[in-house]
C-alpha cells in the first residue's frame, strides 16, 4: 500500500484540512486524544462510499497518516489528477447526496464536502481534499460523527404524587405562605393570623397548631422544594380559584397567581 509523507502533507496545506470539516460536523478532537470510535454501519457507509468514489476518480486506497485526527472509519485516497478535476468528479458522481458545494477557507488549499447517505438526507460522512502537487491529491472519505446530544431523559414523577391531580411548589407560594424545610422530610406552612402547617412528606397526617389535620393528598418532594398538593392549602384557610390553566391562591388578604403542576 502506498505510504504518504505526513511531514509533506504539512507542508502542502494539511495543517487546516480537519479544522475544515469540524467547522461543519462535529468539534475537533483533541490532539492527544485517541481517533473516535464508530459503529460498524457508520464504517460501512464510508468504506462504500470511498470505493463508490474510487472508481469515479480511479484513486488508489492509501494509509491515511498518522498526523490526520480523523475517525477509524477513514479511507484515504490517492488520485493522480489536479484537485480542481478530482473536486469535478466526485461532485458529479454524487449528484443529489452532495450537501451543497466544495468548501475551501481563505489561505487555504484544502477543501470539503458532505455527503449524505440518500438524495438530500442527513449527513452521513464527509469528504476532505487537499493536492500533493498540482497533478495529485489526496482525498480522505470519513464517516460523519454524530454532533447532536441526545434529549435528556424526562426527570422522574416524585415519588407519592398522583398522577392527574394539581400541585403547586413551596416556592410558588411566596407572598401568601412561608414554607421552611425542617429537614426529615419535614416543611412548615405558615401565614399570618392561623396556626403553622407541618406536613411530612408522604404522610396524609399534618400538624395544625396543637392539633391534626387530615390532607387529601400526601405531600411530595424533588429532592429540595415542597411540591404540595393545591387541595391541601384549604388546611391553612386558603381559597383557589380556576383561571384558566391558572389558579388564584387567596390566604386572608394576600393572594397570588400561580400555574399548578400536574404529572
């Protein structure tokens, strides 16, 4: 197989050629890290395209050097033609899989291209050209790595709610009641003129004043606020009132407009 210098491919304009294409798929990879890692479908689409390119190019597969931060999926290739012809060919070849044109920086010689896996699809790998002298080039078919983060998982429903019933926040009470964590998975509700509320989490159970209080619906907790069932308020003398997907908590002359949580 032939060998390419990478100290030549510096020299001809290489230094840029990755930054090239991580401007348009994924970030560059560091320096020191290892080549990235693809599935073995990914590593089949490229290895198909570089030889579907190959032979409109009639390139020949070469080592790809070392200096070349590419993925493990990369073909490399030699073509003994002038880049301007090669960038001609393979544009051609391609038709409605090419994703736009070739792309080259200013101050640089190197270009790129992606490619997708069907007429105007989702980009599957990408292309990067750069010449070896002005009859030769070298042309790299690499798989494109994913640049998307998968959607973060939907957090779990605190444990003890009921699914369907309408919540509200401890925090979304400011102004009408004060809610302090006690700790134990204890929260006191307190307001001006009544005794002070305290609930336990997943208890029905509450201390009112001296006394106790049935609630219709055991309170819950993310882990740091009170999430408290809206029917619940009625313990400390609240009303609420409908407005909407919106609800008007009133305790004694204090009121407040709220969006309850239903899981």
């Amino acid at each position: 197989m032939r060998q390419l210098s990478s100290a030549a491919l510096l020299g001809l304009g290489f230094s840029g050629f990755l930054s090239l294409a991580a401007a348009q798929t994924a970030p560059a990879t560091p320096a020191a890290a290892p080549r990235a890692t693809v599935s073995a479908a990914t590593a089949r689409a490229a290895s198909s395209l570089a030889v579907e390119i190959s032979g409109a190019v009639k390139g020949q597969i070469v080592s790809c050097p070392g200096s070349l931060k590419v993925s493990a999926a990369a073909v490399c290739l030699y073509v003994k033609t002038s880049p301007a012809s090669a960038r001609a060919l393979v544009r051609g070849k391609l038709g409605a899989r090419a994703l736009g044109d070739w792309k080259t920086p200013a101050n640089s010689q190197a270009s790129s291209l992606l490619v997708s896996g069907t007429a105007n699809g989702p980009v599957a790998a990408y292309l990067l050209m750069a010449p070896l002298s002005t009859t030769e080039t070298l042309l790299v078919v690499d798989a494109a790595q994913a640049t998307a983060t998968a959607a973060a998982p939907r957090p779990a429903t605190p444990a003890g709610v009921v699914k369907g019933e309408p919540y509200v926040l401890g925090s979304d009470l400011v102004g009408v009641v004060n809610v302090t964590s006690l700790g134990g998975g204890k929260f006191r509700l307190a307001r001006s003129g009544t005794d002070p509320l305290t609930v336990t989490v997943g208890q029905k159970p509450a201390q009112l004043g001296s006394g106790t209080v049935q609630l219709p619906l055991v309170p819950a907790t993310d882990g740091r606020n009170l999430i408290f069932p809206l029917a619940g308020l009625r313990a400390l003398g609240c009303t609420f009132t409908p407005a909407g997907s919106n609800v008007t908590v009133a305790c004694g002359t204090a009121s407040v407009g709220l969006r309850p949580i239903v899981f």
